[in-house]
C-alpha cells in the first residue's frame, strides 16, 4: 500500500462522516452527509447505509459518478473521493454493516424495505493535510505583514489513483 493510500485509510478512520454528492437527473449537484459504515481501499471500497426513498438513491439510479467528502475538524485536514456507486441488495453485508443507531432511522430496522446499501468504488482521491495549525498560523501571519506567498509549505497535497 502507497503512503498516499495509508494516509487516506488514516484520515477516513478518524471522521464518520462524509458529504456525499450526487448529480441530479437535472444535472445539478447535490450533496448530503452520510455516516461511512465501513471502507477497504484496498478492495476500493467504502459502504453505507442510506434511504431507499431519498434524493441520493434515485441520483444514483440515474447518474452513479459521486464525490465524498471528508473534513476533519481537529487536524483541518481534508479528503475528496470521487467514484461510482451502486446500489446493493445483500443481506449478509447489510447485516455486517448494521448497528442499532440505524433503528431511529427505518422504521421496521434492519427488515425495512427502505434500507439501501450504498457500495462506493473510488476512482481517484486527492487530500490536503494541514501540518501543526500553531505553526501555520504564525507563517500566516508573517505573510500577512510581508505580502509573501506562503500556500505551498502549509501542509501537505496529494492525488492518487485507484
């Protein structure tokens, strides 16, 4: 596994929750937050369990080309994934998947016929790390006085691949 790879293995690990966004049969973006159920970039996966009626699912009917997007507030590091998603019907997965926080979201739990699994296979991924926000702020400042470009030794920037 790449560095790049382990890094964003890392930053999912540590934030729950993804934007998601969609692109609606108008084509027109859309976006929501999702919790991520489970993620395995070396089989590119990242799962979650959505609504069967919603917004989301019916764009990915139409249109399955997604973006995920993860922010983590602690570090202010951030994570783009943008892929395909399909929708599963798998009850071994979904029972993997399932925690009892989903039973104040479906109203039969598990058995509802609106519970969706949400499949994302990325294609690609590119992540911004911040580095140590006392340091960055004080380079910030320096800048701020001497009008000098200091973006490129805030933190780290990579794309990669899948």
């Amino acid at each position: 596994m790449t560095e790049q790879i382990k890094q964003i293995n890392e930053l999912i690990k540590d934030v729950k929750f993804a934007m998601l966004t969609t692109i609606t049969k108008d084509g027109h973006l859309h976006a929501c937050p999702m919790t991520t159920s489970e993620f395995d970039l070396d089989k590119k996966e990242i799962w979650f369990i959505g609504d069967a009626t919603t917004e989301t699912v019916s764009d990915i009917k139409n249109n399955p080309q997604i973006n995920l997007a993860y922010t983590a507030n602690s570090s202010k590091d951030y994570l783009s994934i943008n892929g395909k998603a399909e929708l599963v019907k798998d009850r071994q997965k979904l029972e993997a998947l399932w925690s009892p926080m989903y039973n104040a979201f479906f109203e039969n739990g598990i058995d509802d016929d609106n519970v969706q699994l949400i499949k994302i296979i990325p294609n690609g991924a590119e992540y911004w790390l911040s580095g140590n926000s006392v340091v960055n702020m004080f380079k910030m400042t320096a800048a701020a006085v001497t009008g000098e470009k200091i973006a490129d030794s805030l933190g780290e920037n990579h794309s990669v691949k899948f």
